[in-house]
C-alpha cells in the first residue's frame, strides 16, 4: 500500500474550550470593577447619620451620648422597665454618661425641663426617658418623668403604675399635682403619666394651662423629662 504513518495522534491533556483561566481573570476584573461602583453609587445615594461626626456635621449639634440596643430576653415584655438593665452593663455606662452630659450641658442647677422624641415609633425614646430619668434620680435629683404621648402612652408601664388620672387631667384642672405625680420605688423620682386619652392632644399640649403647668414644675424638680410622640407619625 501507498499509505504510511506520519505521526501517532495524541490524546489531548486539556479541553481546548474554555480557557479557564483566562475567563477566570476576566471574570475577578470585571466583578471587582461592577462591585466598586456599585459600592459607591449606594454610599453616594446613602444620606443617613450613621457616626456622630456624621450627626455633627449634618445638623450642627453636639452628641451628648449614644444609648446600645435593649433587647428583651424571650418571653418577656417588648417594654423594658427602668431596672431591666444590670448597673454593670454597657447600657447603664452609657446613660450614665449621657446623665453626666446632660449636668455640664447647661448651667442651671434646678428646673430643667427637656423633651424626648424620636423620628419613628419603636426606635427607644420612651426606654431612653424612664432609665436616663432613674439615672439623674439616683443622682441625688428630684425628677420628674412625664408621658407627653397623648395617643399611646407607655411610660406608665416602664415604672408599673397606674396611666391615669394624670397629665391631661391636671391641664384641664381637674385634679392637683400632688394627686397626679405618681411616686415610684426609685427614691426622688415620680411619674407623670398621661392620664384621660383626649380627642384634641395637640390642642391641650398647646394650651396656655400646659404653659402654666411648665412652669409650676420647674419649680417643683430639678428635673422635668417630657415623653413626646414621634415627629414623622405625629
């Protein structure tokens, strides 16, 4: 025959399609560059305060301190009460310094009267007015802890005393201050709560009785801790 073998085929070591490794490379370089952008299009679009130097530069106010989550153990109330939280944990450290703030952040010695809201419901201020208010009553202060939430009310259930009668009915007049403020088990520290729900809160917490009433309590307490409802739902 005319035929003869030139050369023995060989059984390929390596699939010739896809390359592998080249695809790979390509694959990290074009990963990485889509996830960069994208990291910097949400930090650019992102507008929250997340940092205190972002609270600082954003609105122009001190921070006088930053409070951890409570979390409620299983099974117990979604409200923690003034003494949930142990004098040793990190929650205590930090209304303690918020209470150290709050005496160095003005230079008067008795009626302070300040306001605690929120932006949302559920995010604290409640927690934060009952324990920062036991805090400055463990100070040696009289305080005064007032629930100024005339639509849900809950800071009668921090210090388990009864939700009326209390603000709404002192502002109307129908009963005294010493029948109103309510005293708990932490020595120097009463409760205000909100008392009767009215149909109008607005109208009453703007009224010129509140006004009066604001001021008979500066008088009465060193310290006076209003609970107000959250600014964007009410």
């Amino acid at each position: 025959t005319n035929l003869r073998l030139v050369e023995r085929a060989q059984v390929q070591r390596g699939p010739v399609a896809p390359r592998r490794a080249r695809n790979l490379t390509l694959g990290l370089a074009i990963g990485l560059v889509v996830g960069l952008g994208l990291v910097w299009v949400f930090e650019h679009l992102d507008n929250t305060l997340k940092t205190p130097e972002d609270v600082k530069a954003h609105l122009g106010v001190p921070v006088l301190g930053m409070i951890p989550e409570l979390r409620s153990a299983p099974g117990a109330p979604s409200t923690a009460g003034a003494d949930a939280i142990g004098e040793q944990s990190a929650a205590a450290d930090a209304y303690r310094v918020l209470r150290t703030n709050l005496l160095f952040s003005s230079a008067e010695a008795v009626g302070r009267a300040y306001l605690v809201t929120s932006a949302s419901p559920g995010e604290g201020k409640t927690t934060t007015v009952a324990n920062l208010a036991t805090a400055l009553a463990r100070n040696g202060a009289r305080v005064l802890a007032v629930d100024a939430d005339l639509r849900r009310p809950t800071l009668h259930q921090h210090f388990d005393v009864e939700k009326a009668p209390g603000l709404s009915d002192l502002i109307v007049g129908n009963i005294g201050l010493v029948e109103g403020a309510q005293h708990t088990k932490i020595r120097g520290l009463q409760v205000l709560p909100a008392g009767y729900l009215p149909p109008n809160p607005a109208e009453l917490l703007g009224s010129a009785s509140m006004r009066d009433l604001l001021g008979l309590l500066r008088k009465r307490f060193d310290w006076v801790r209003f609970d107000a409802p959250p600014v964007l739902a009410m």
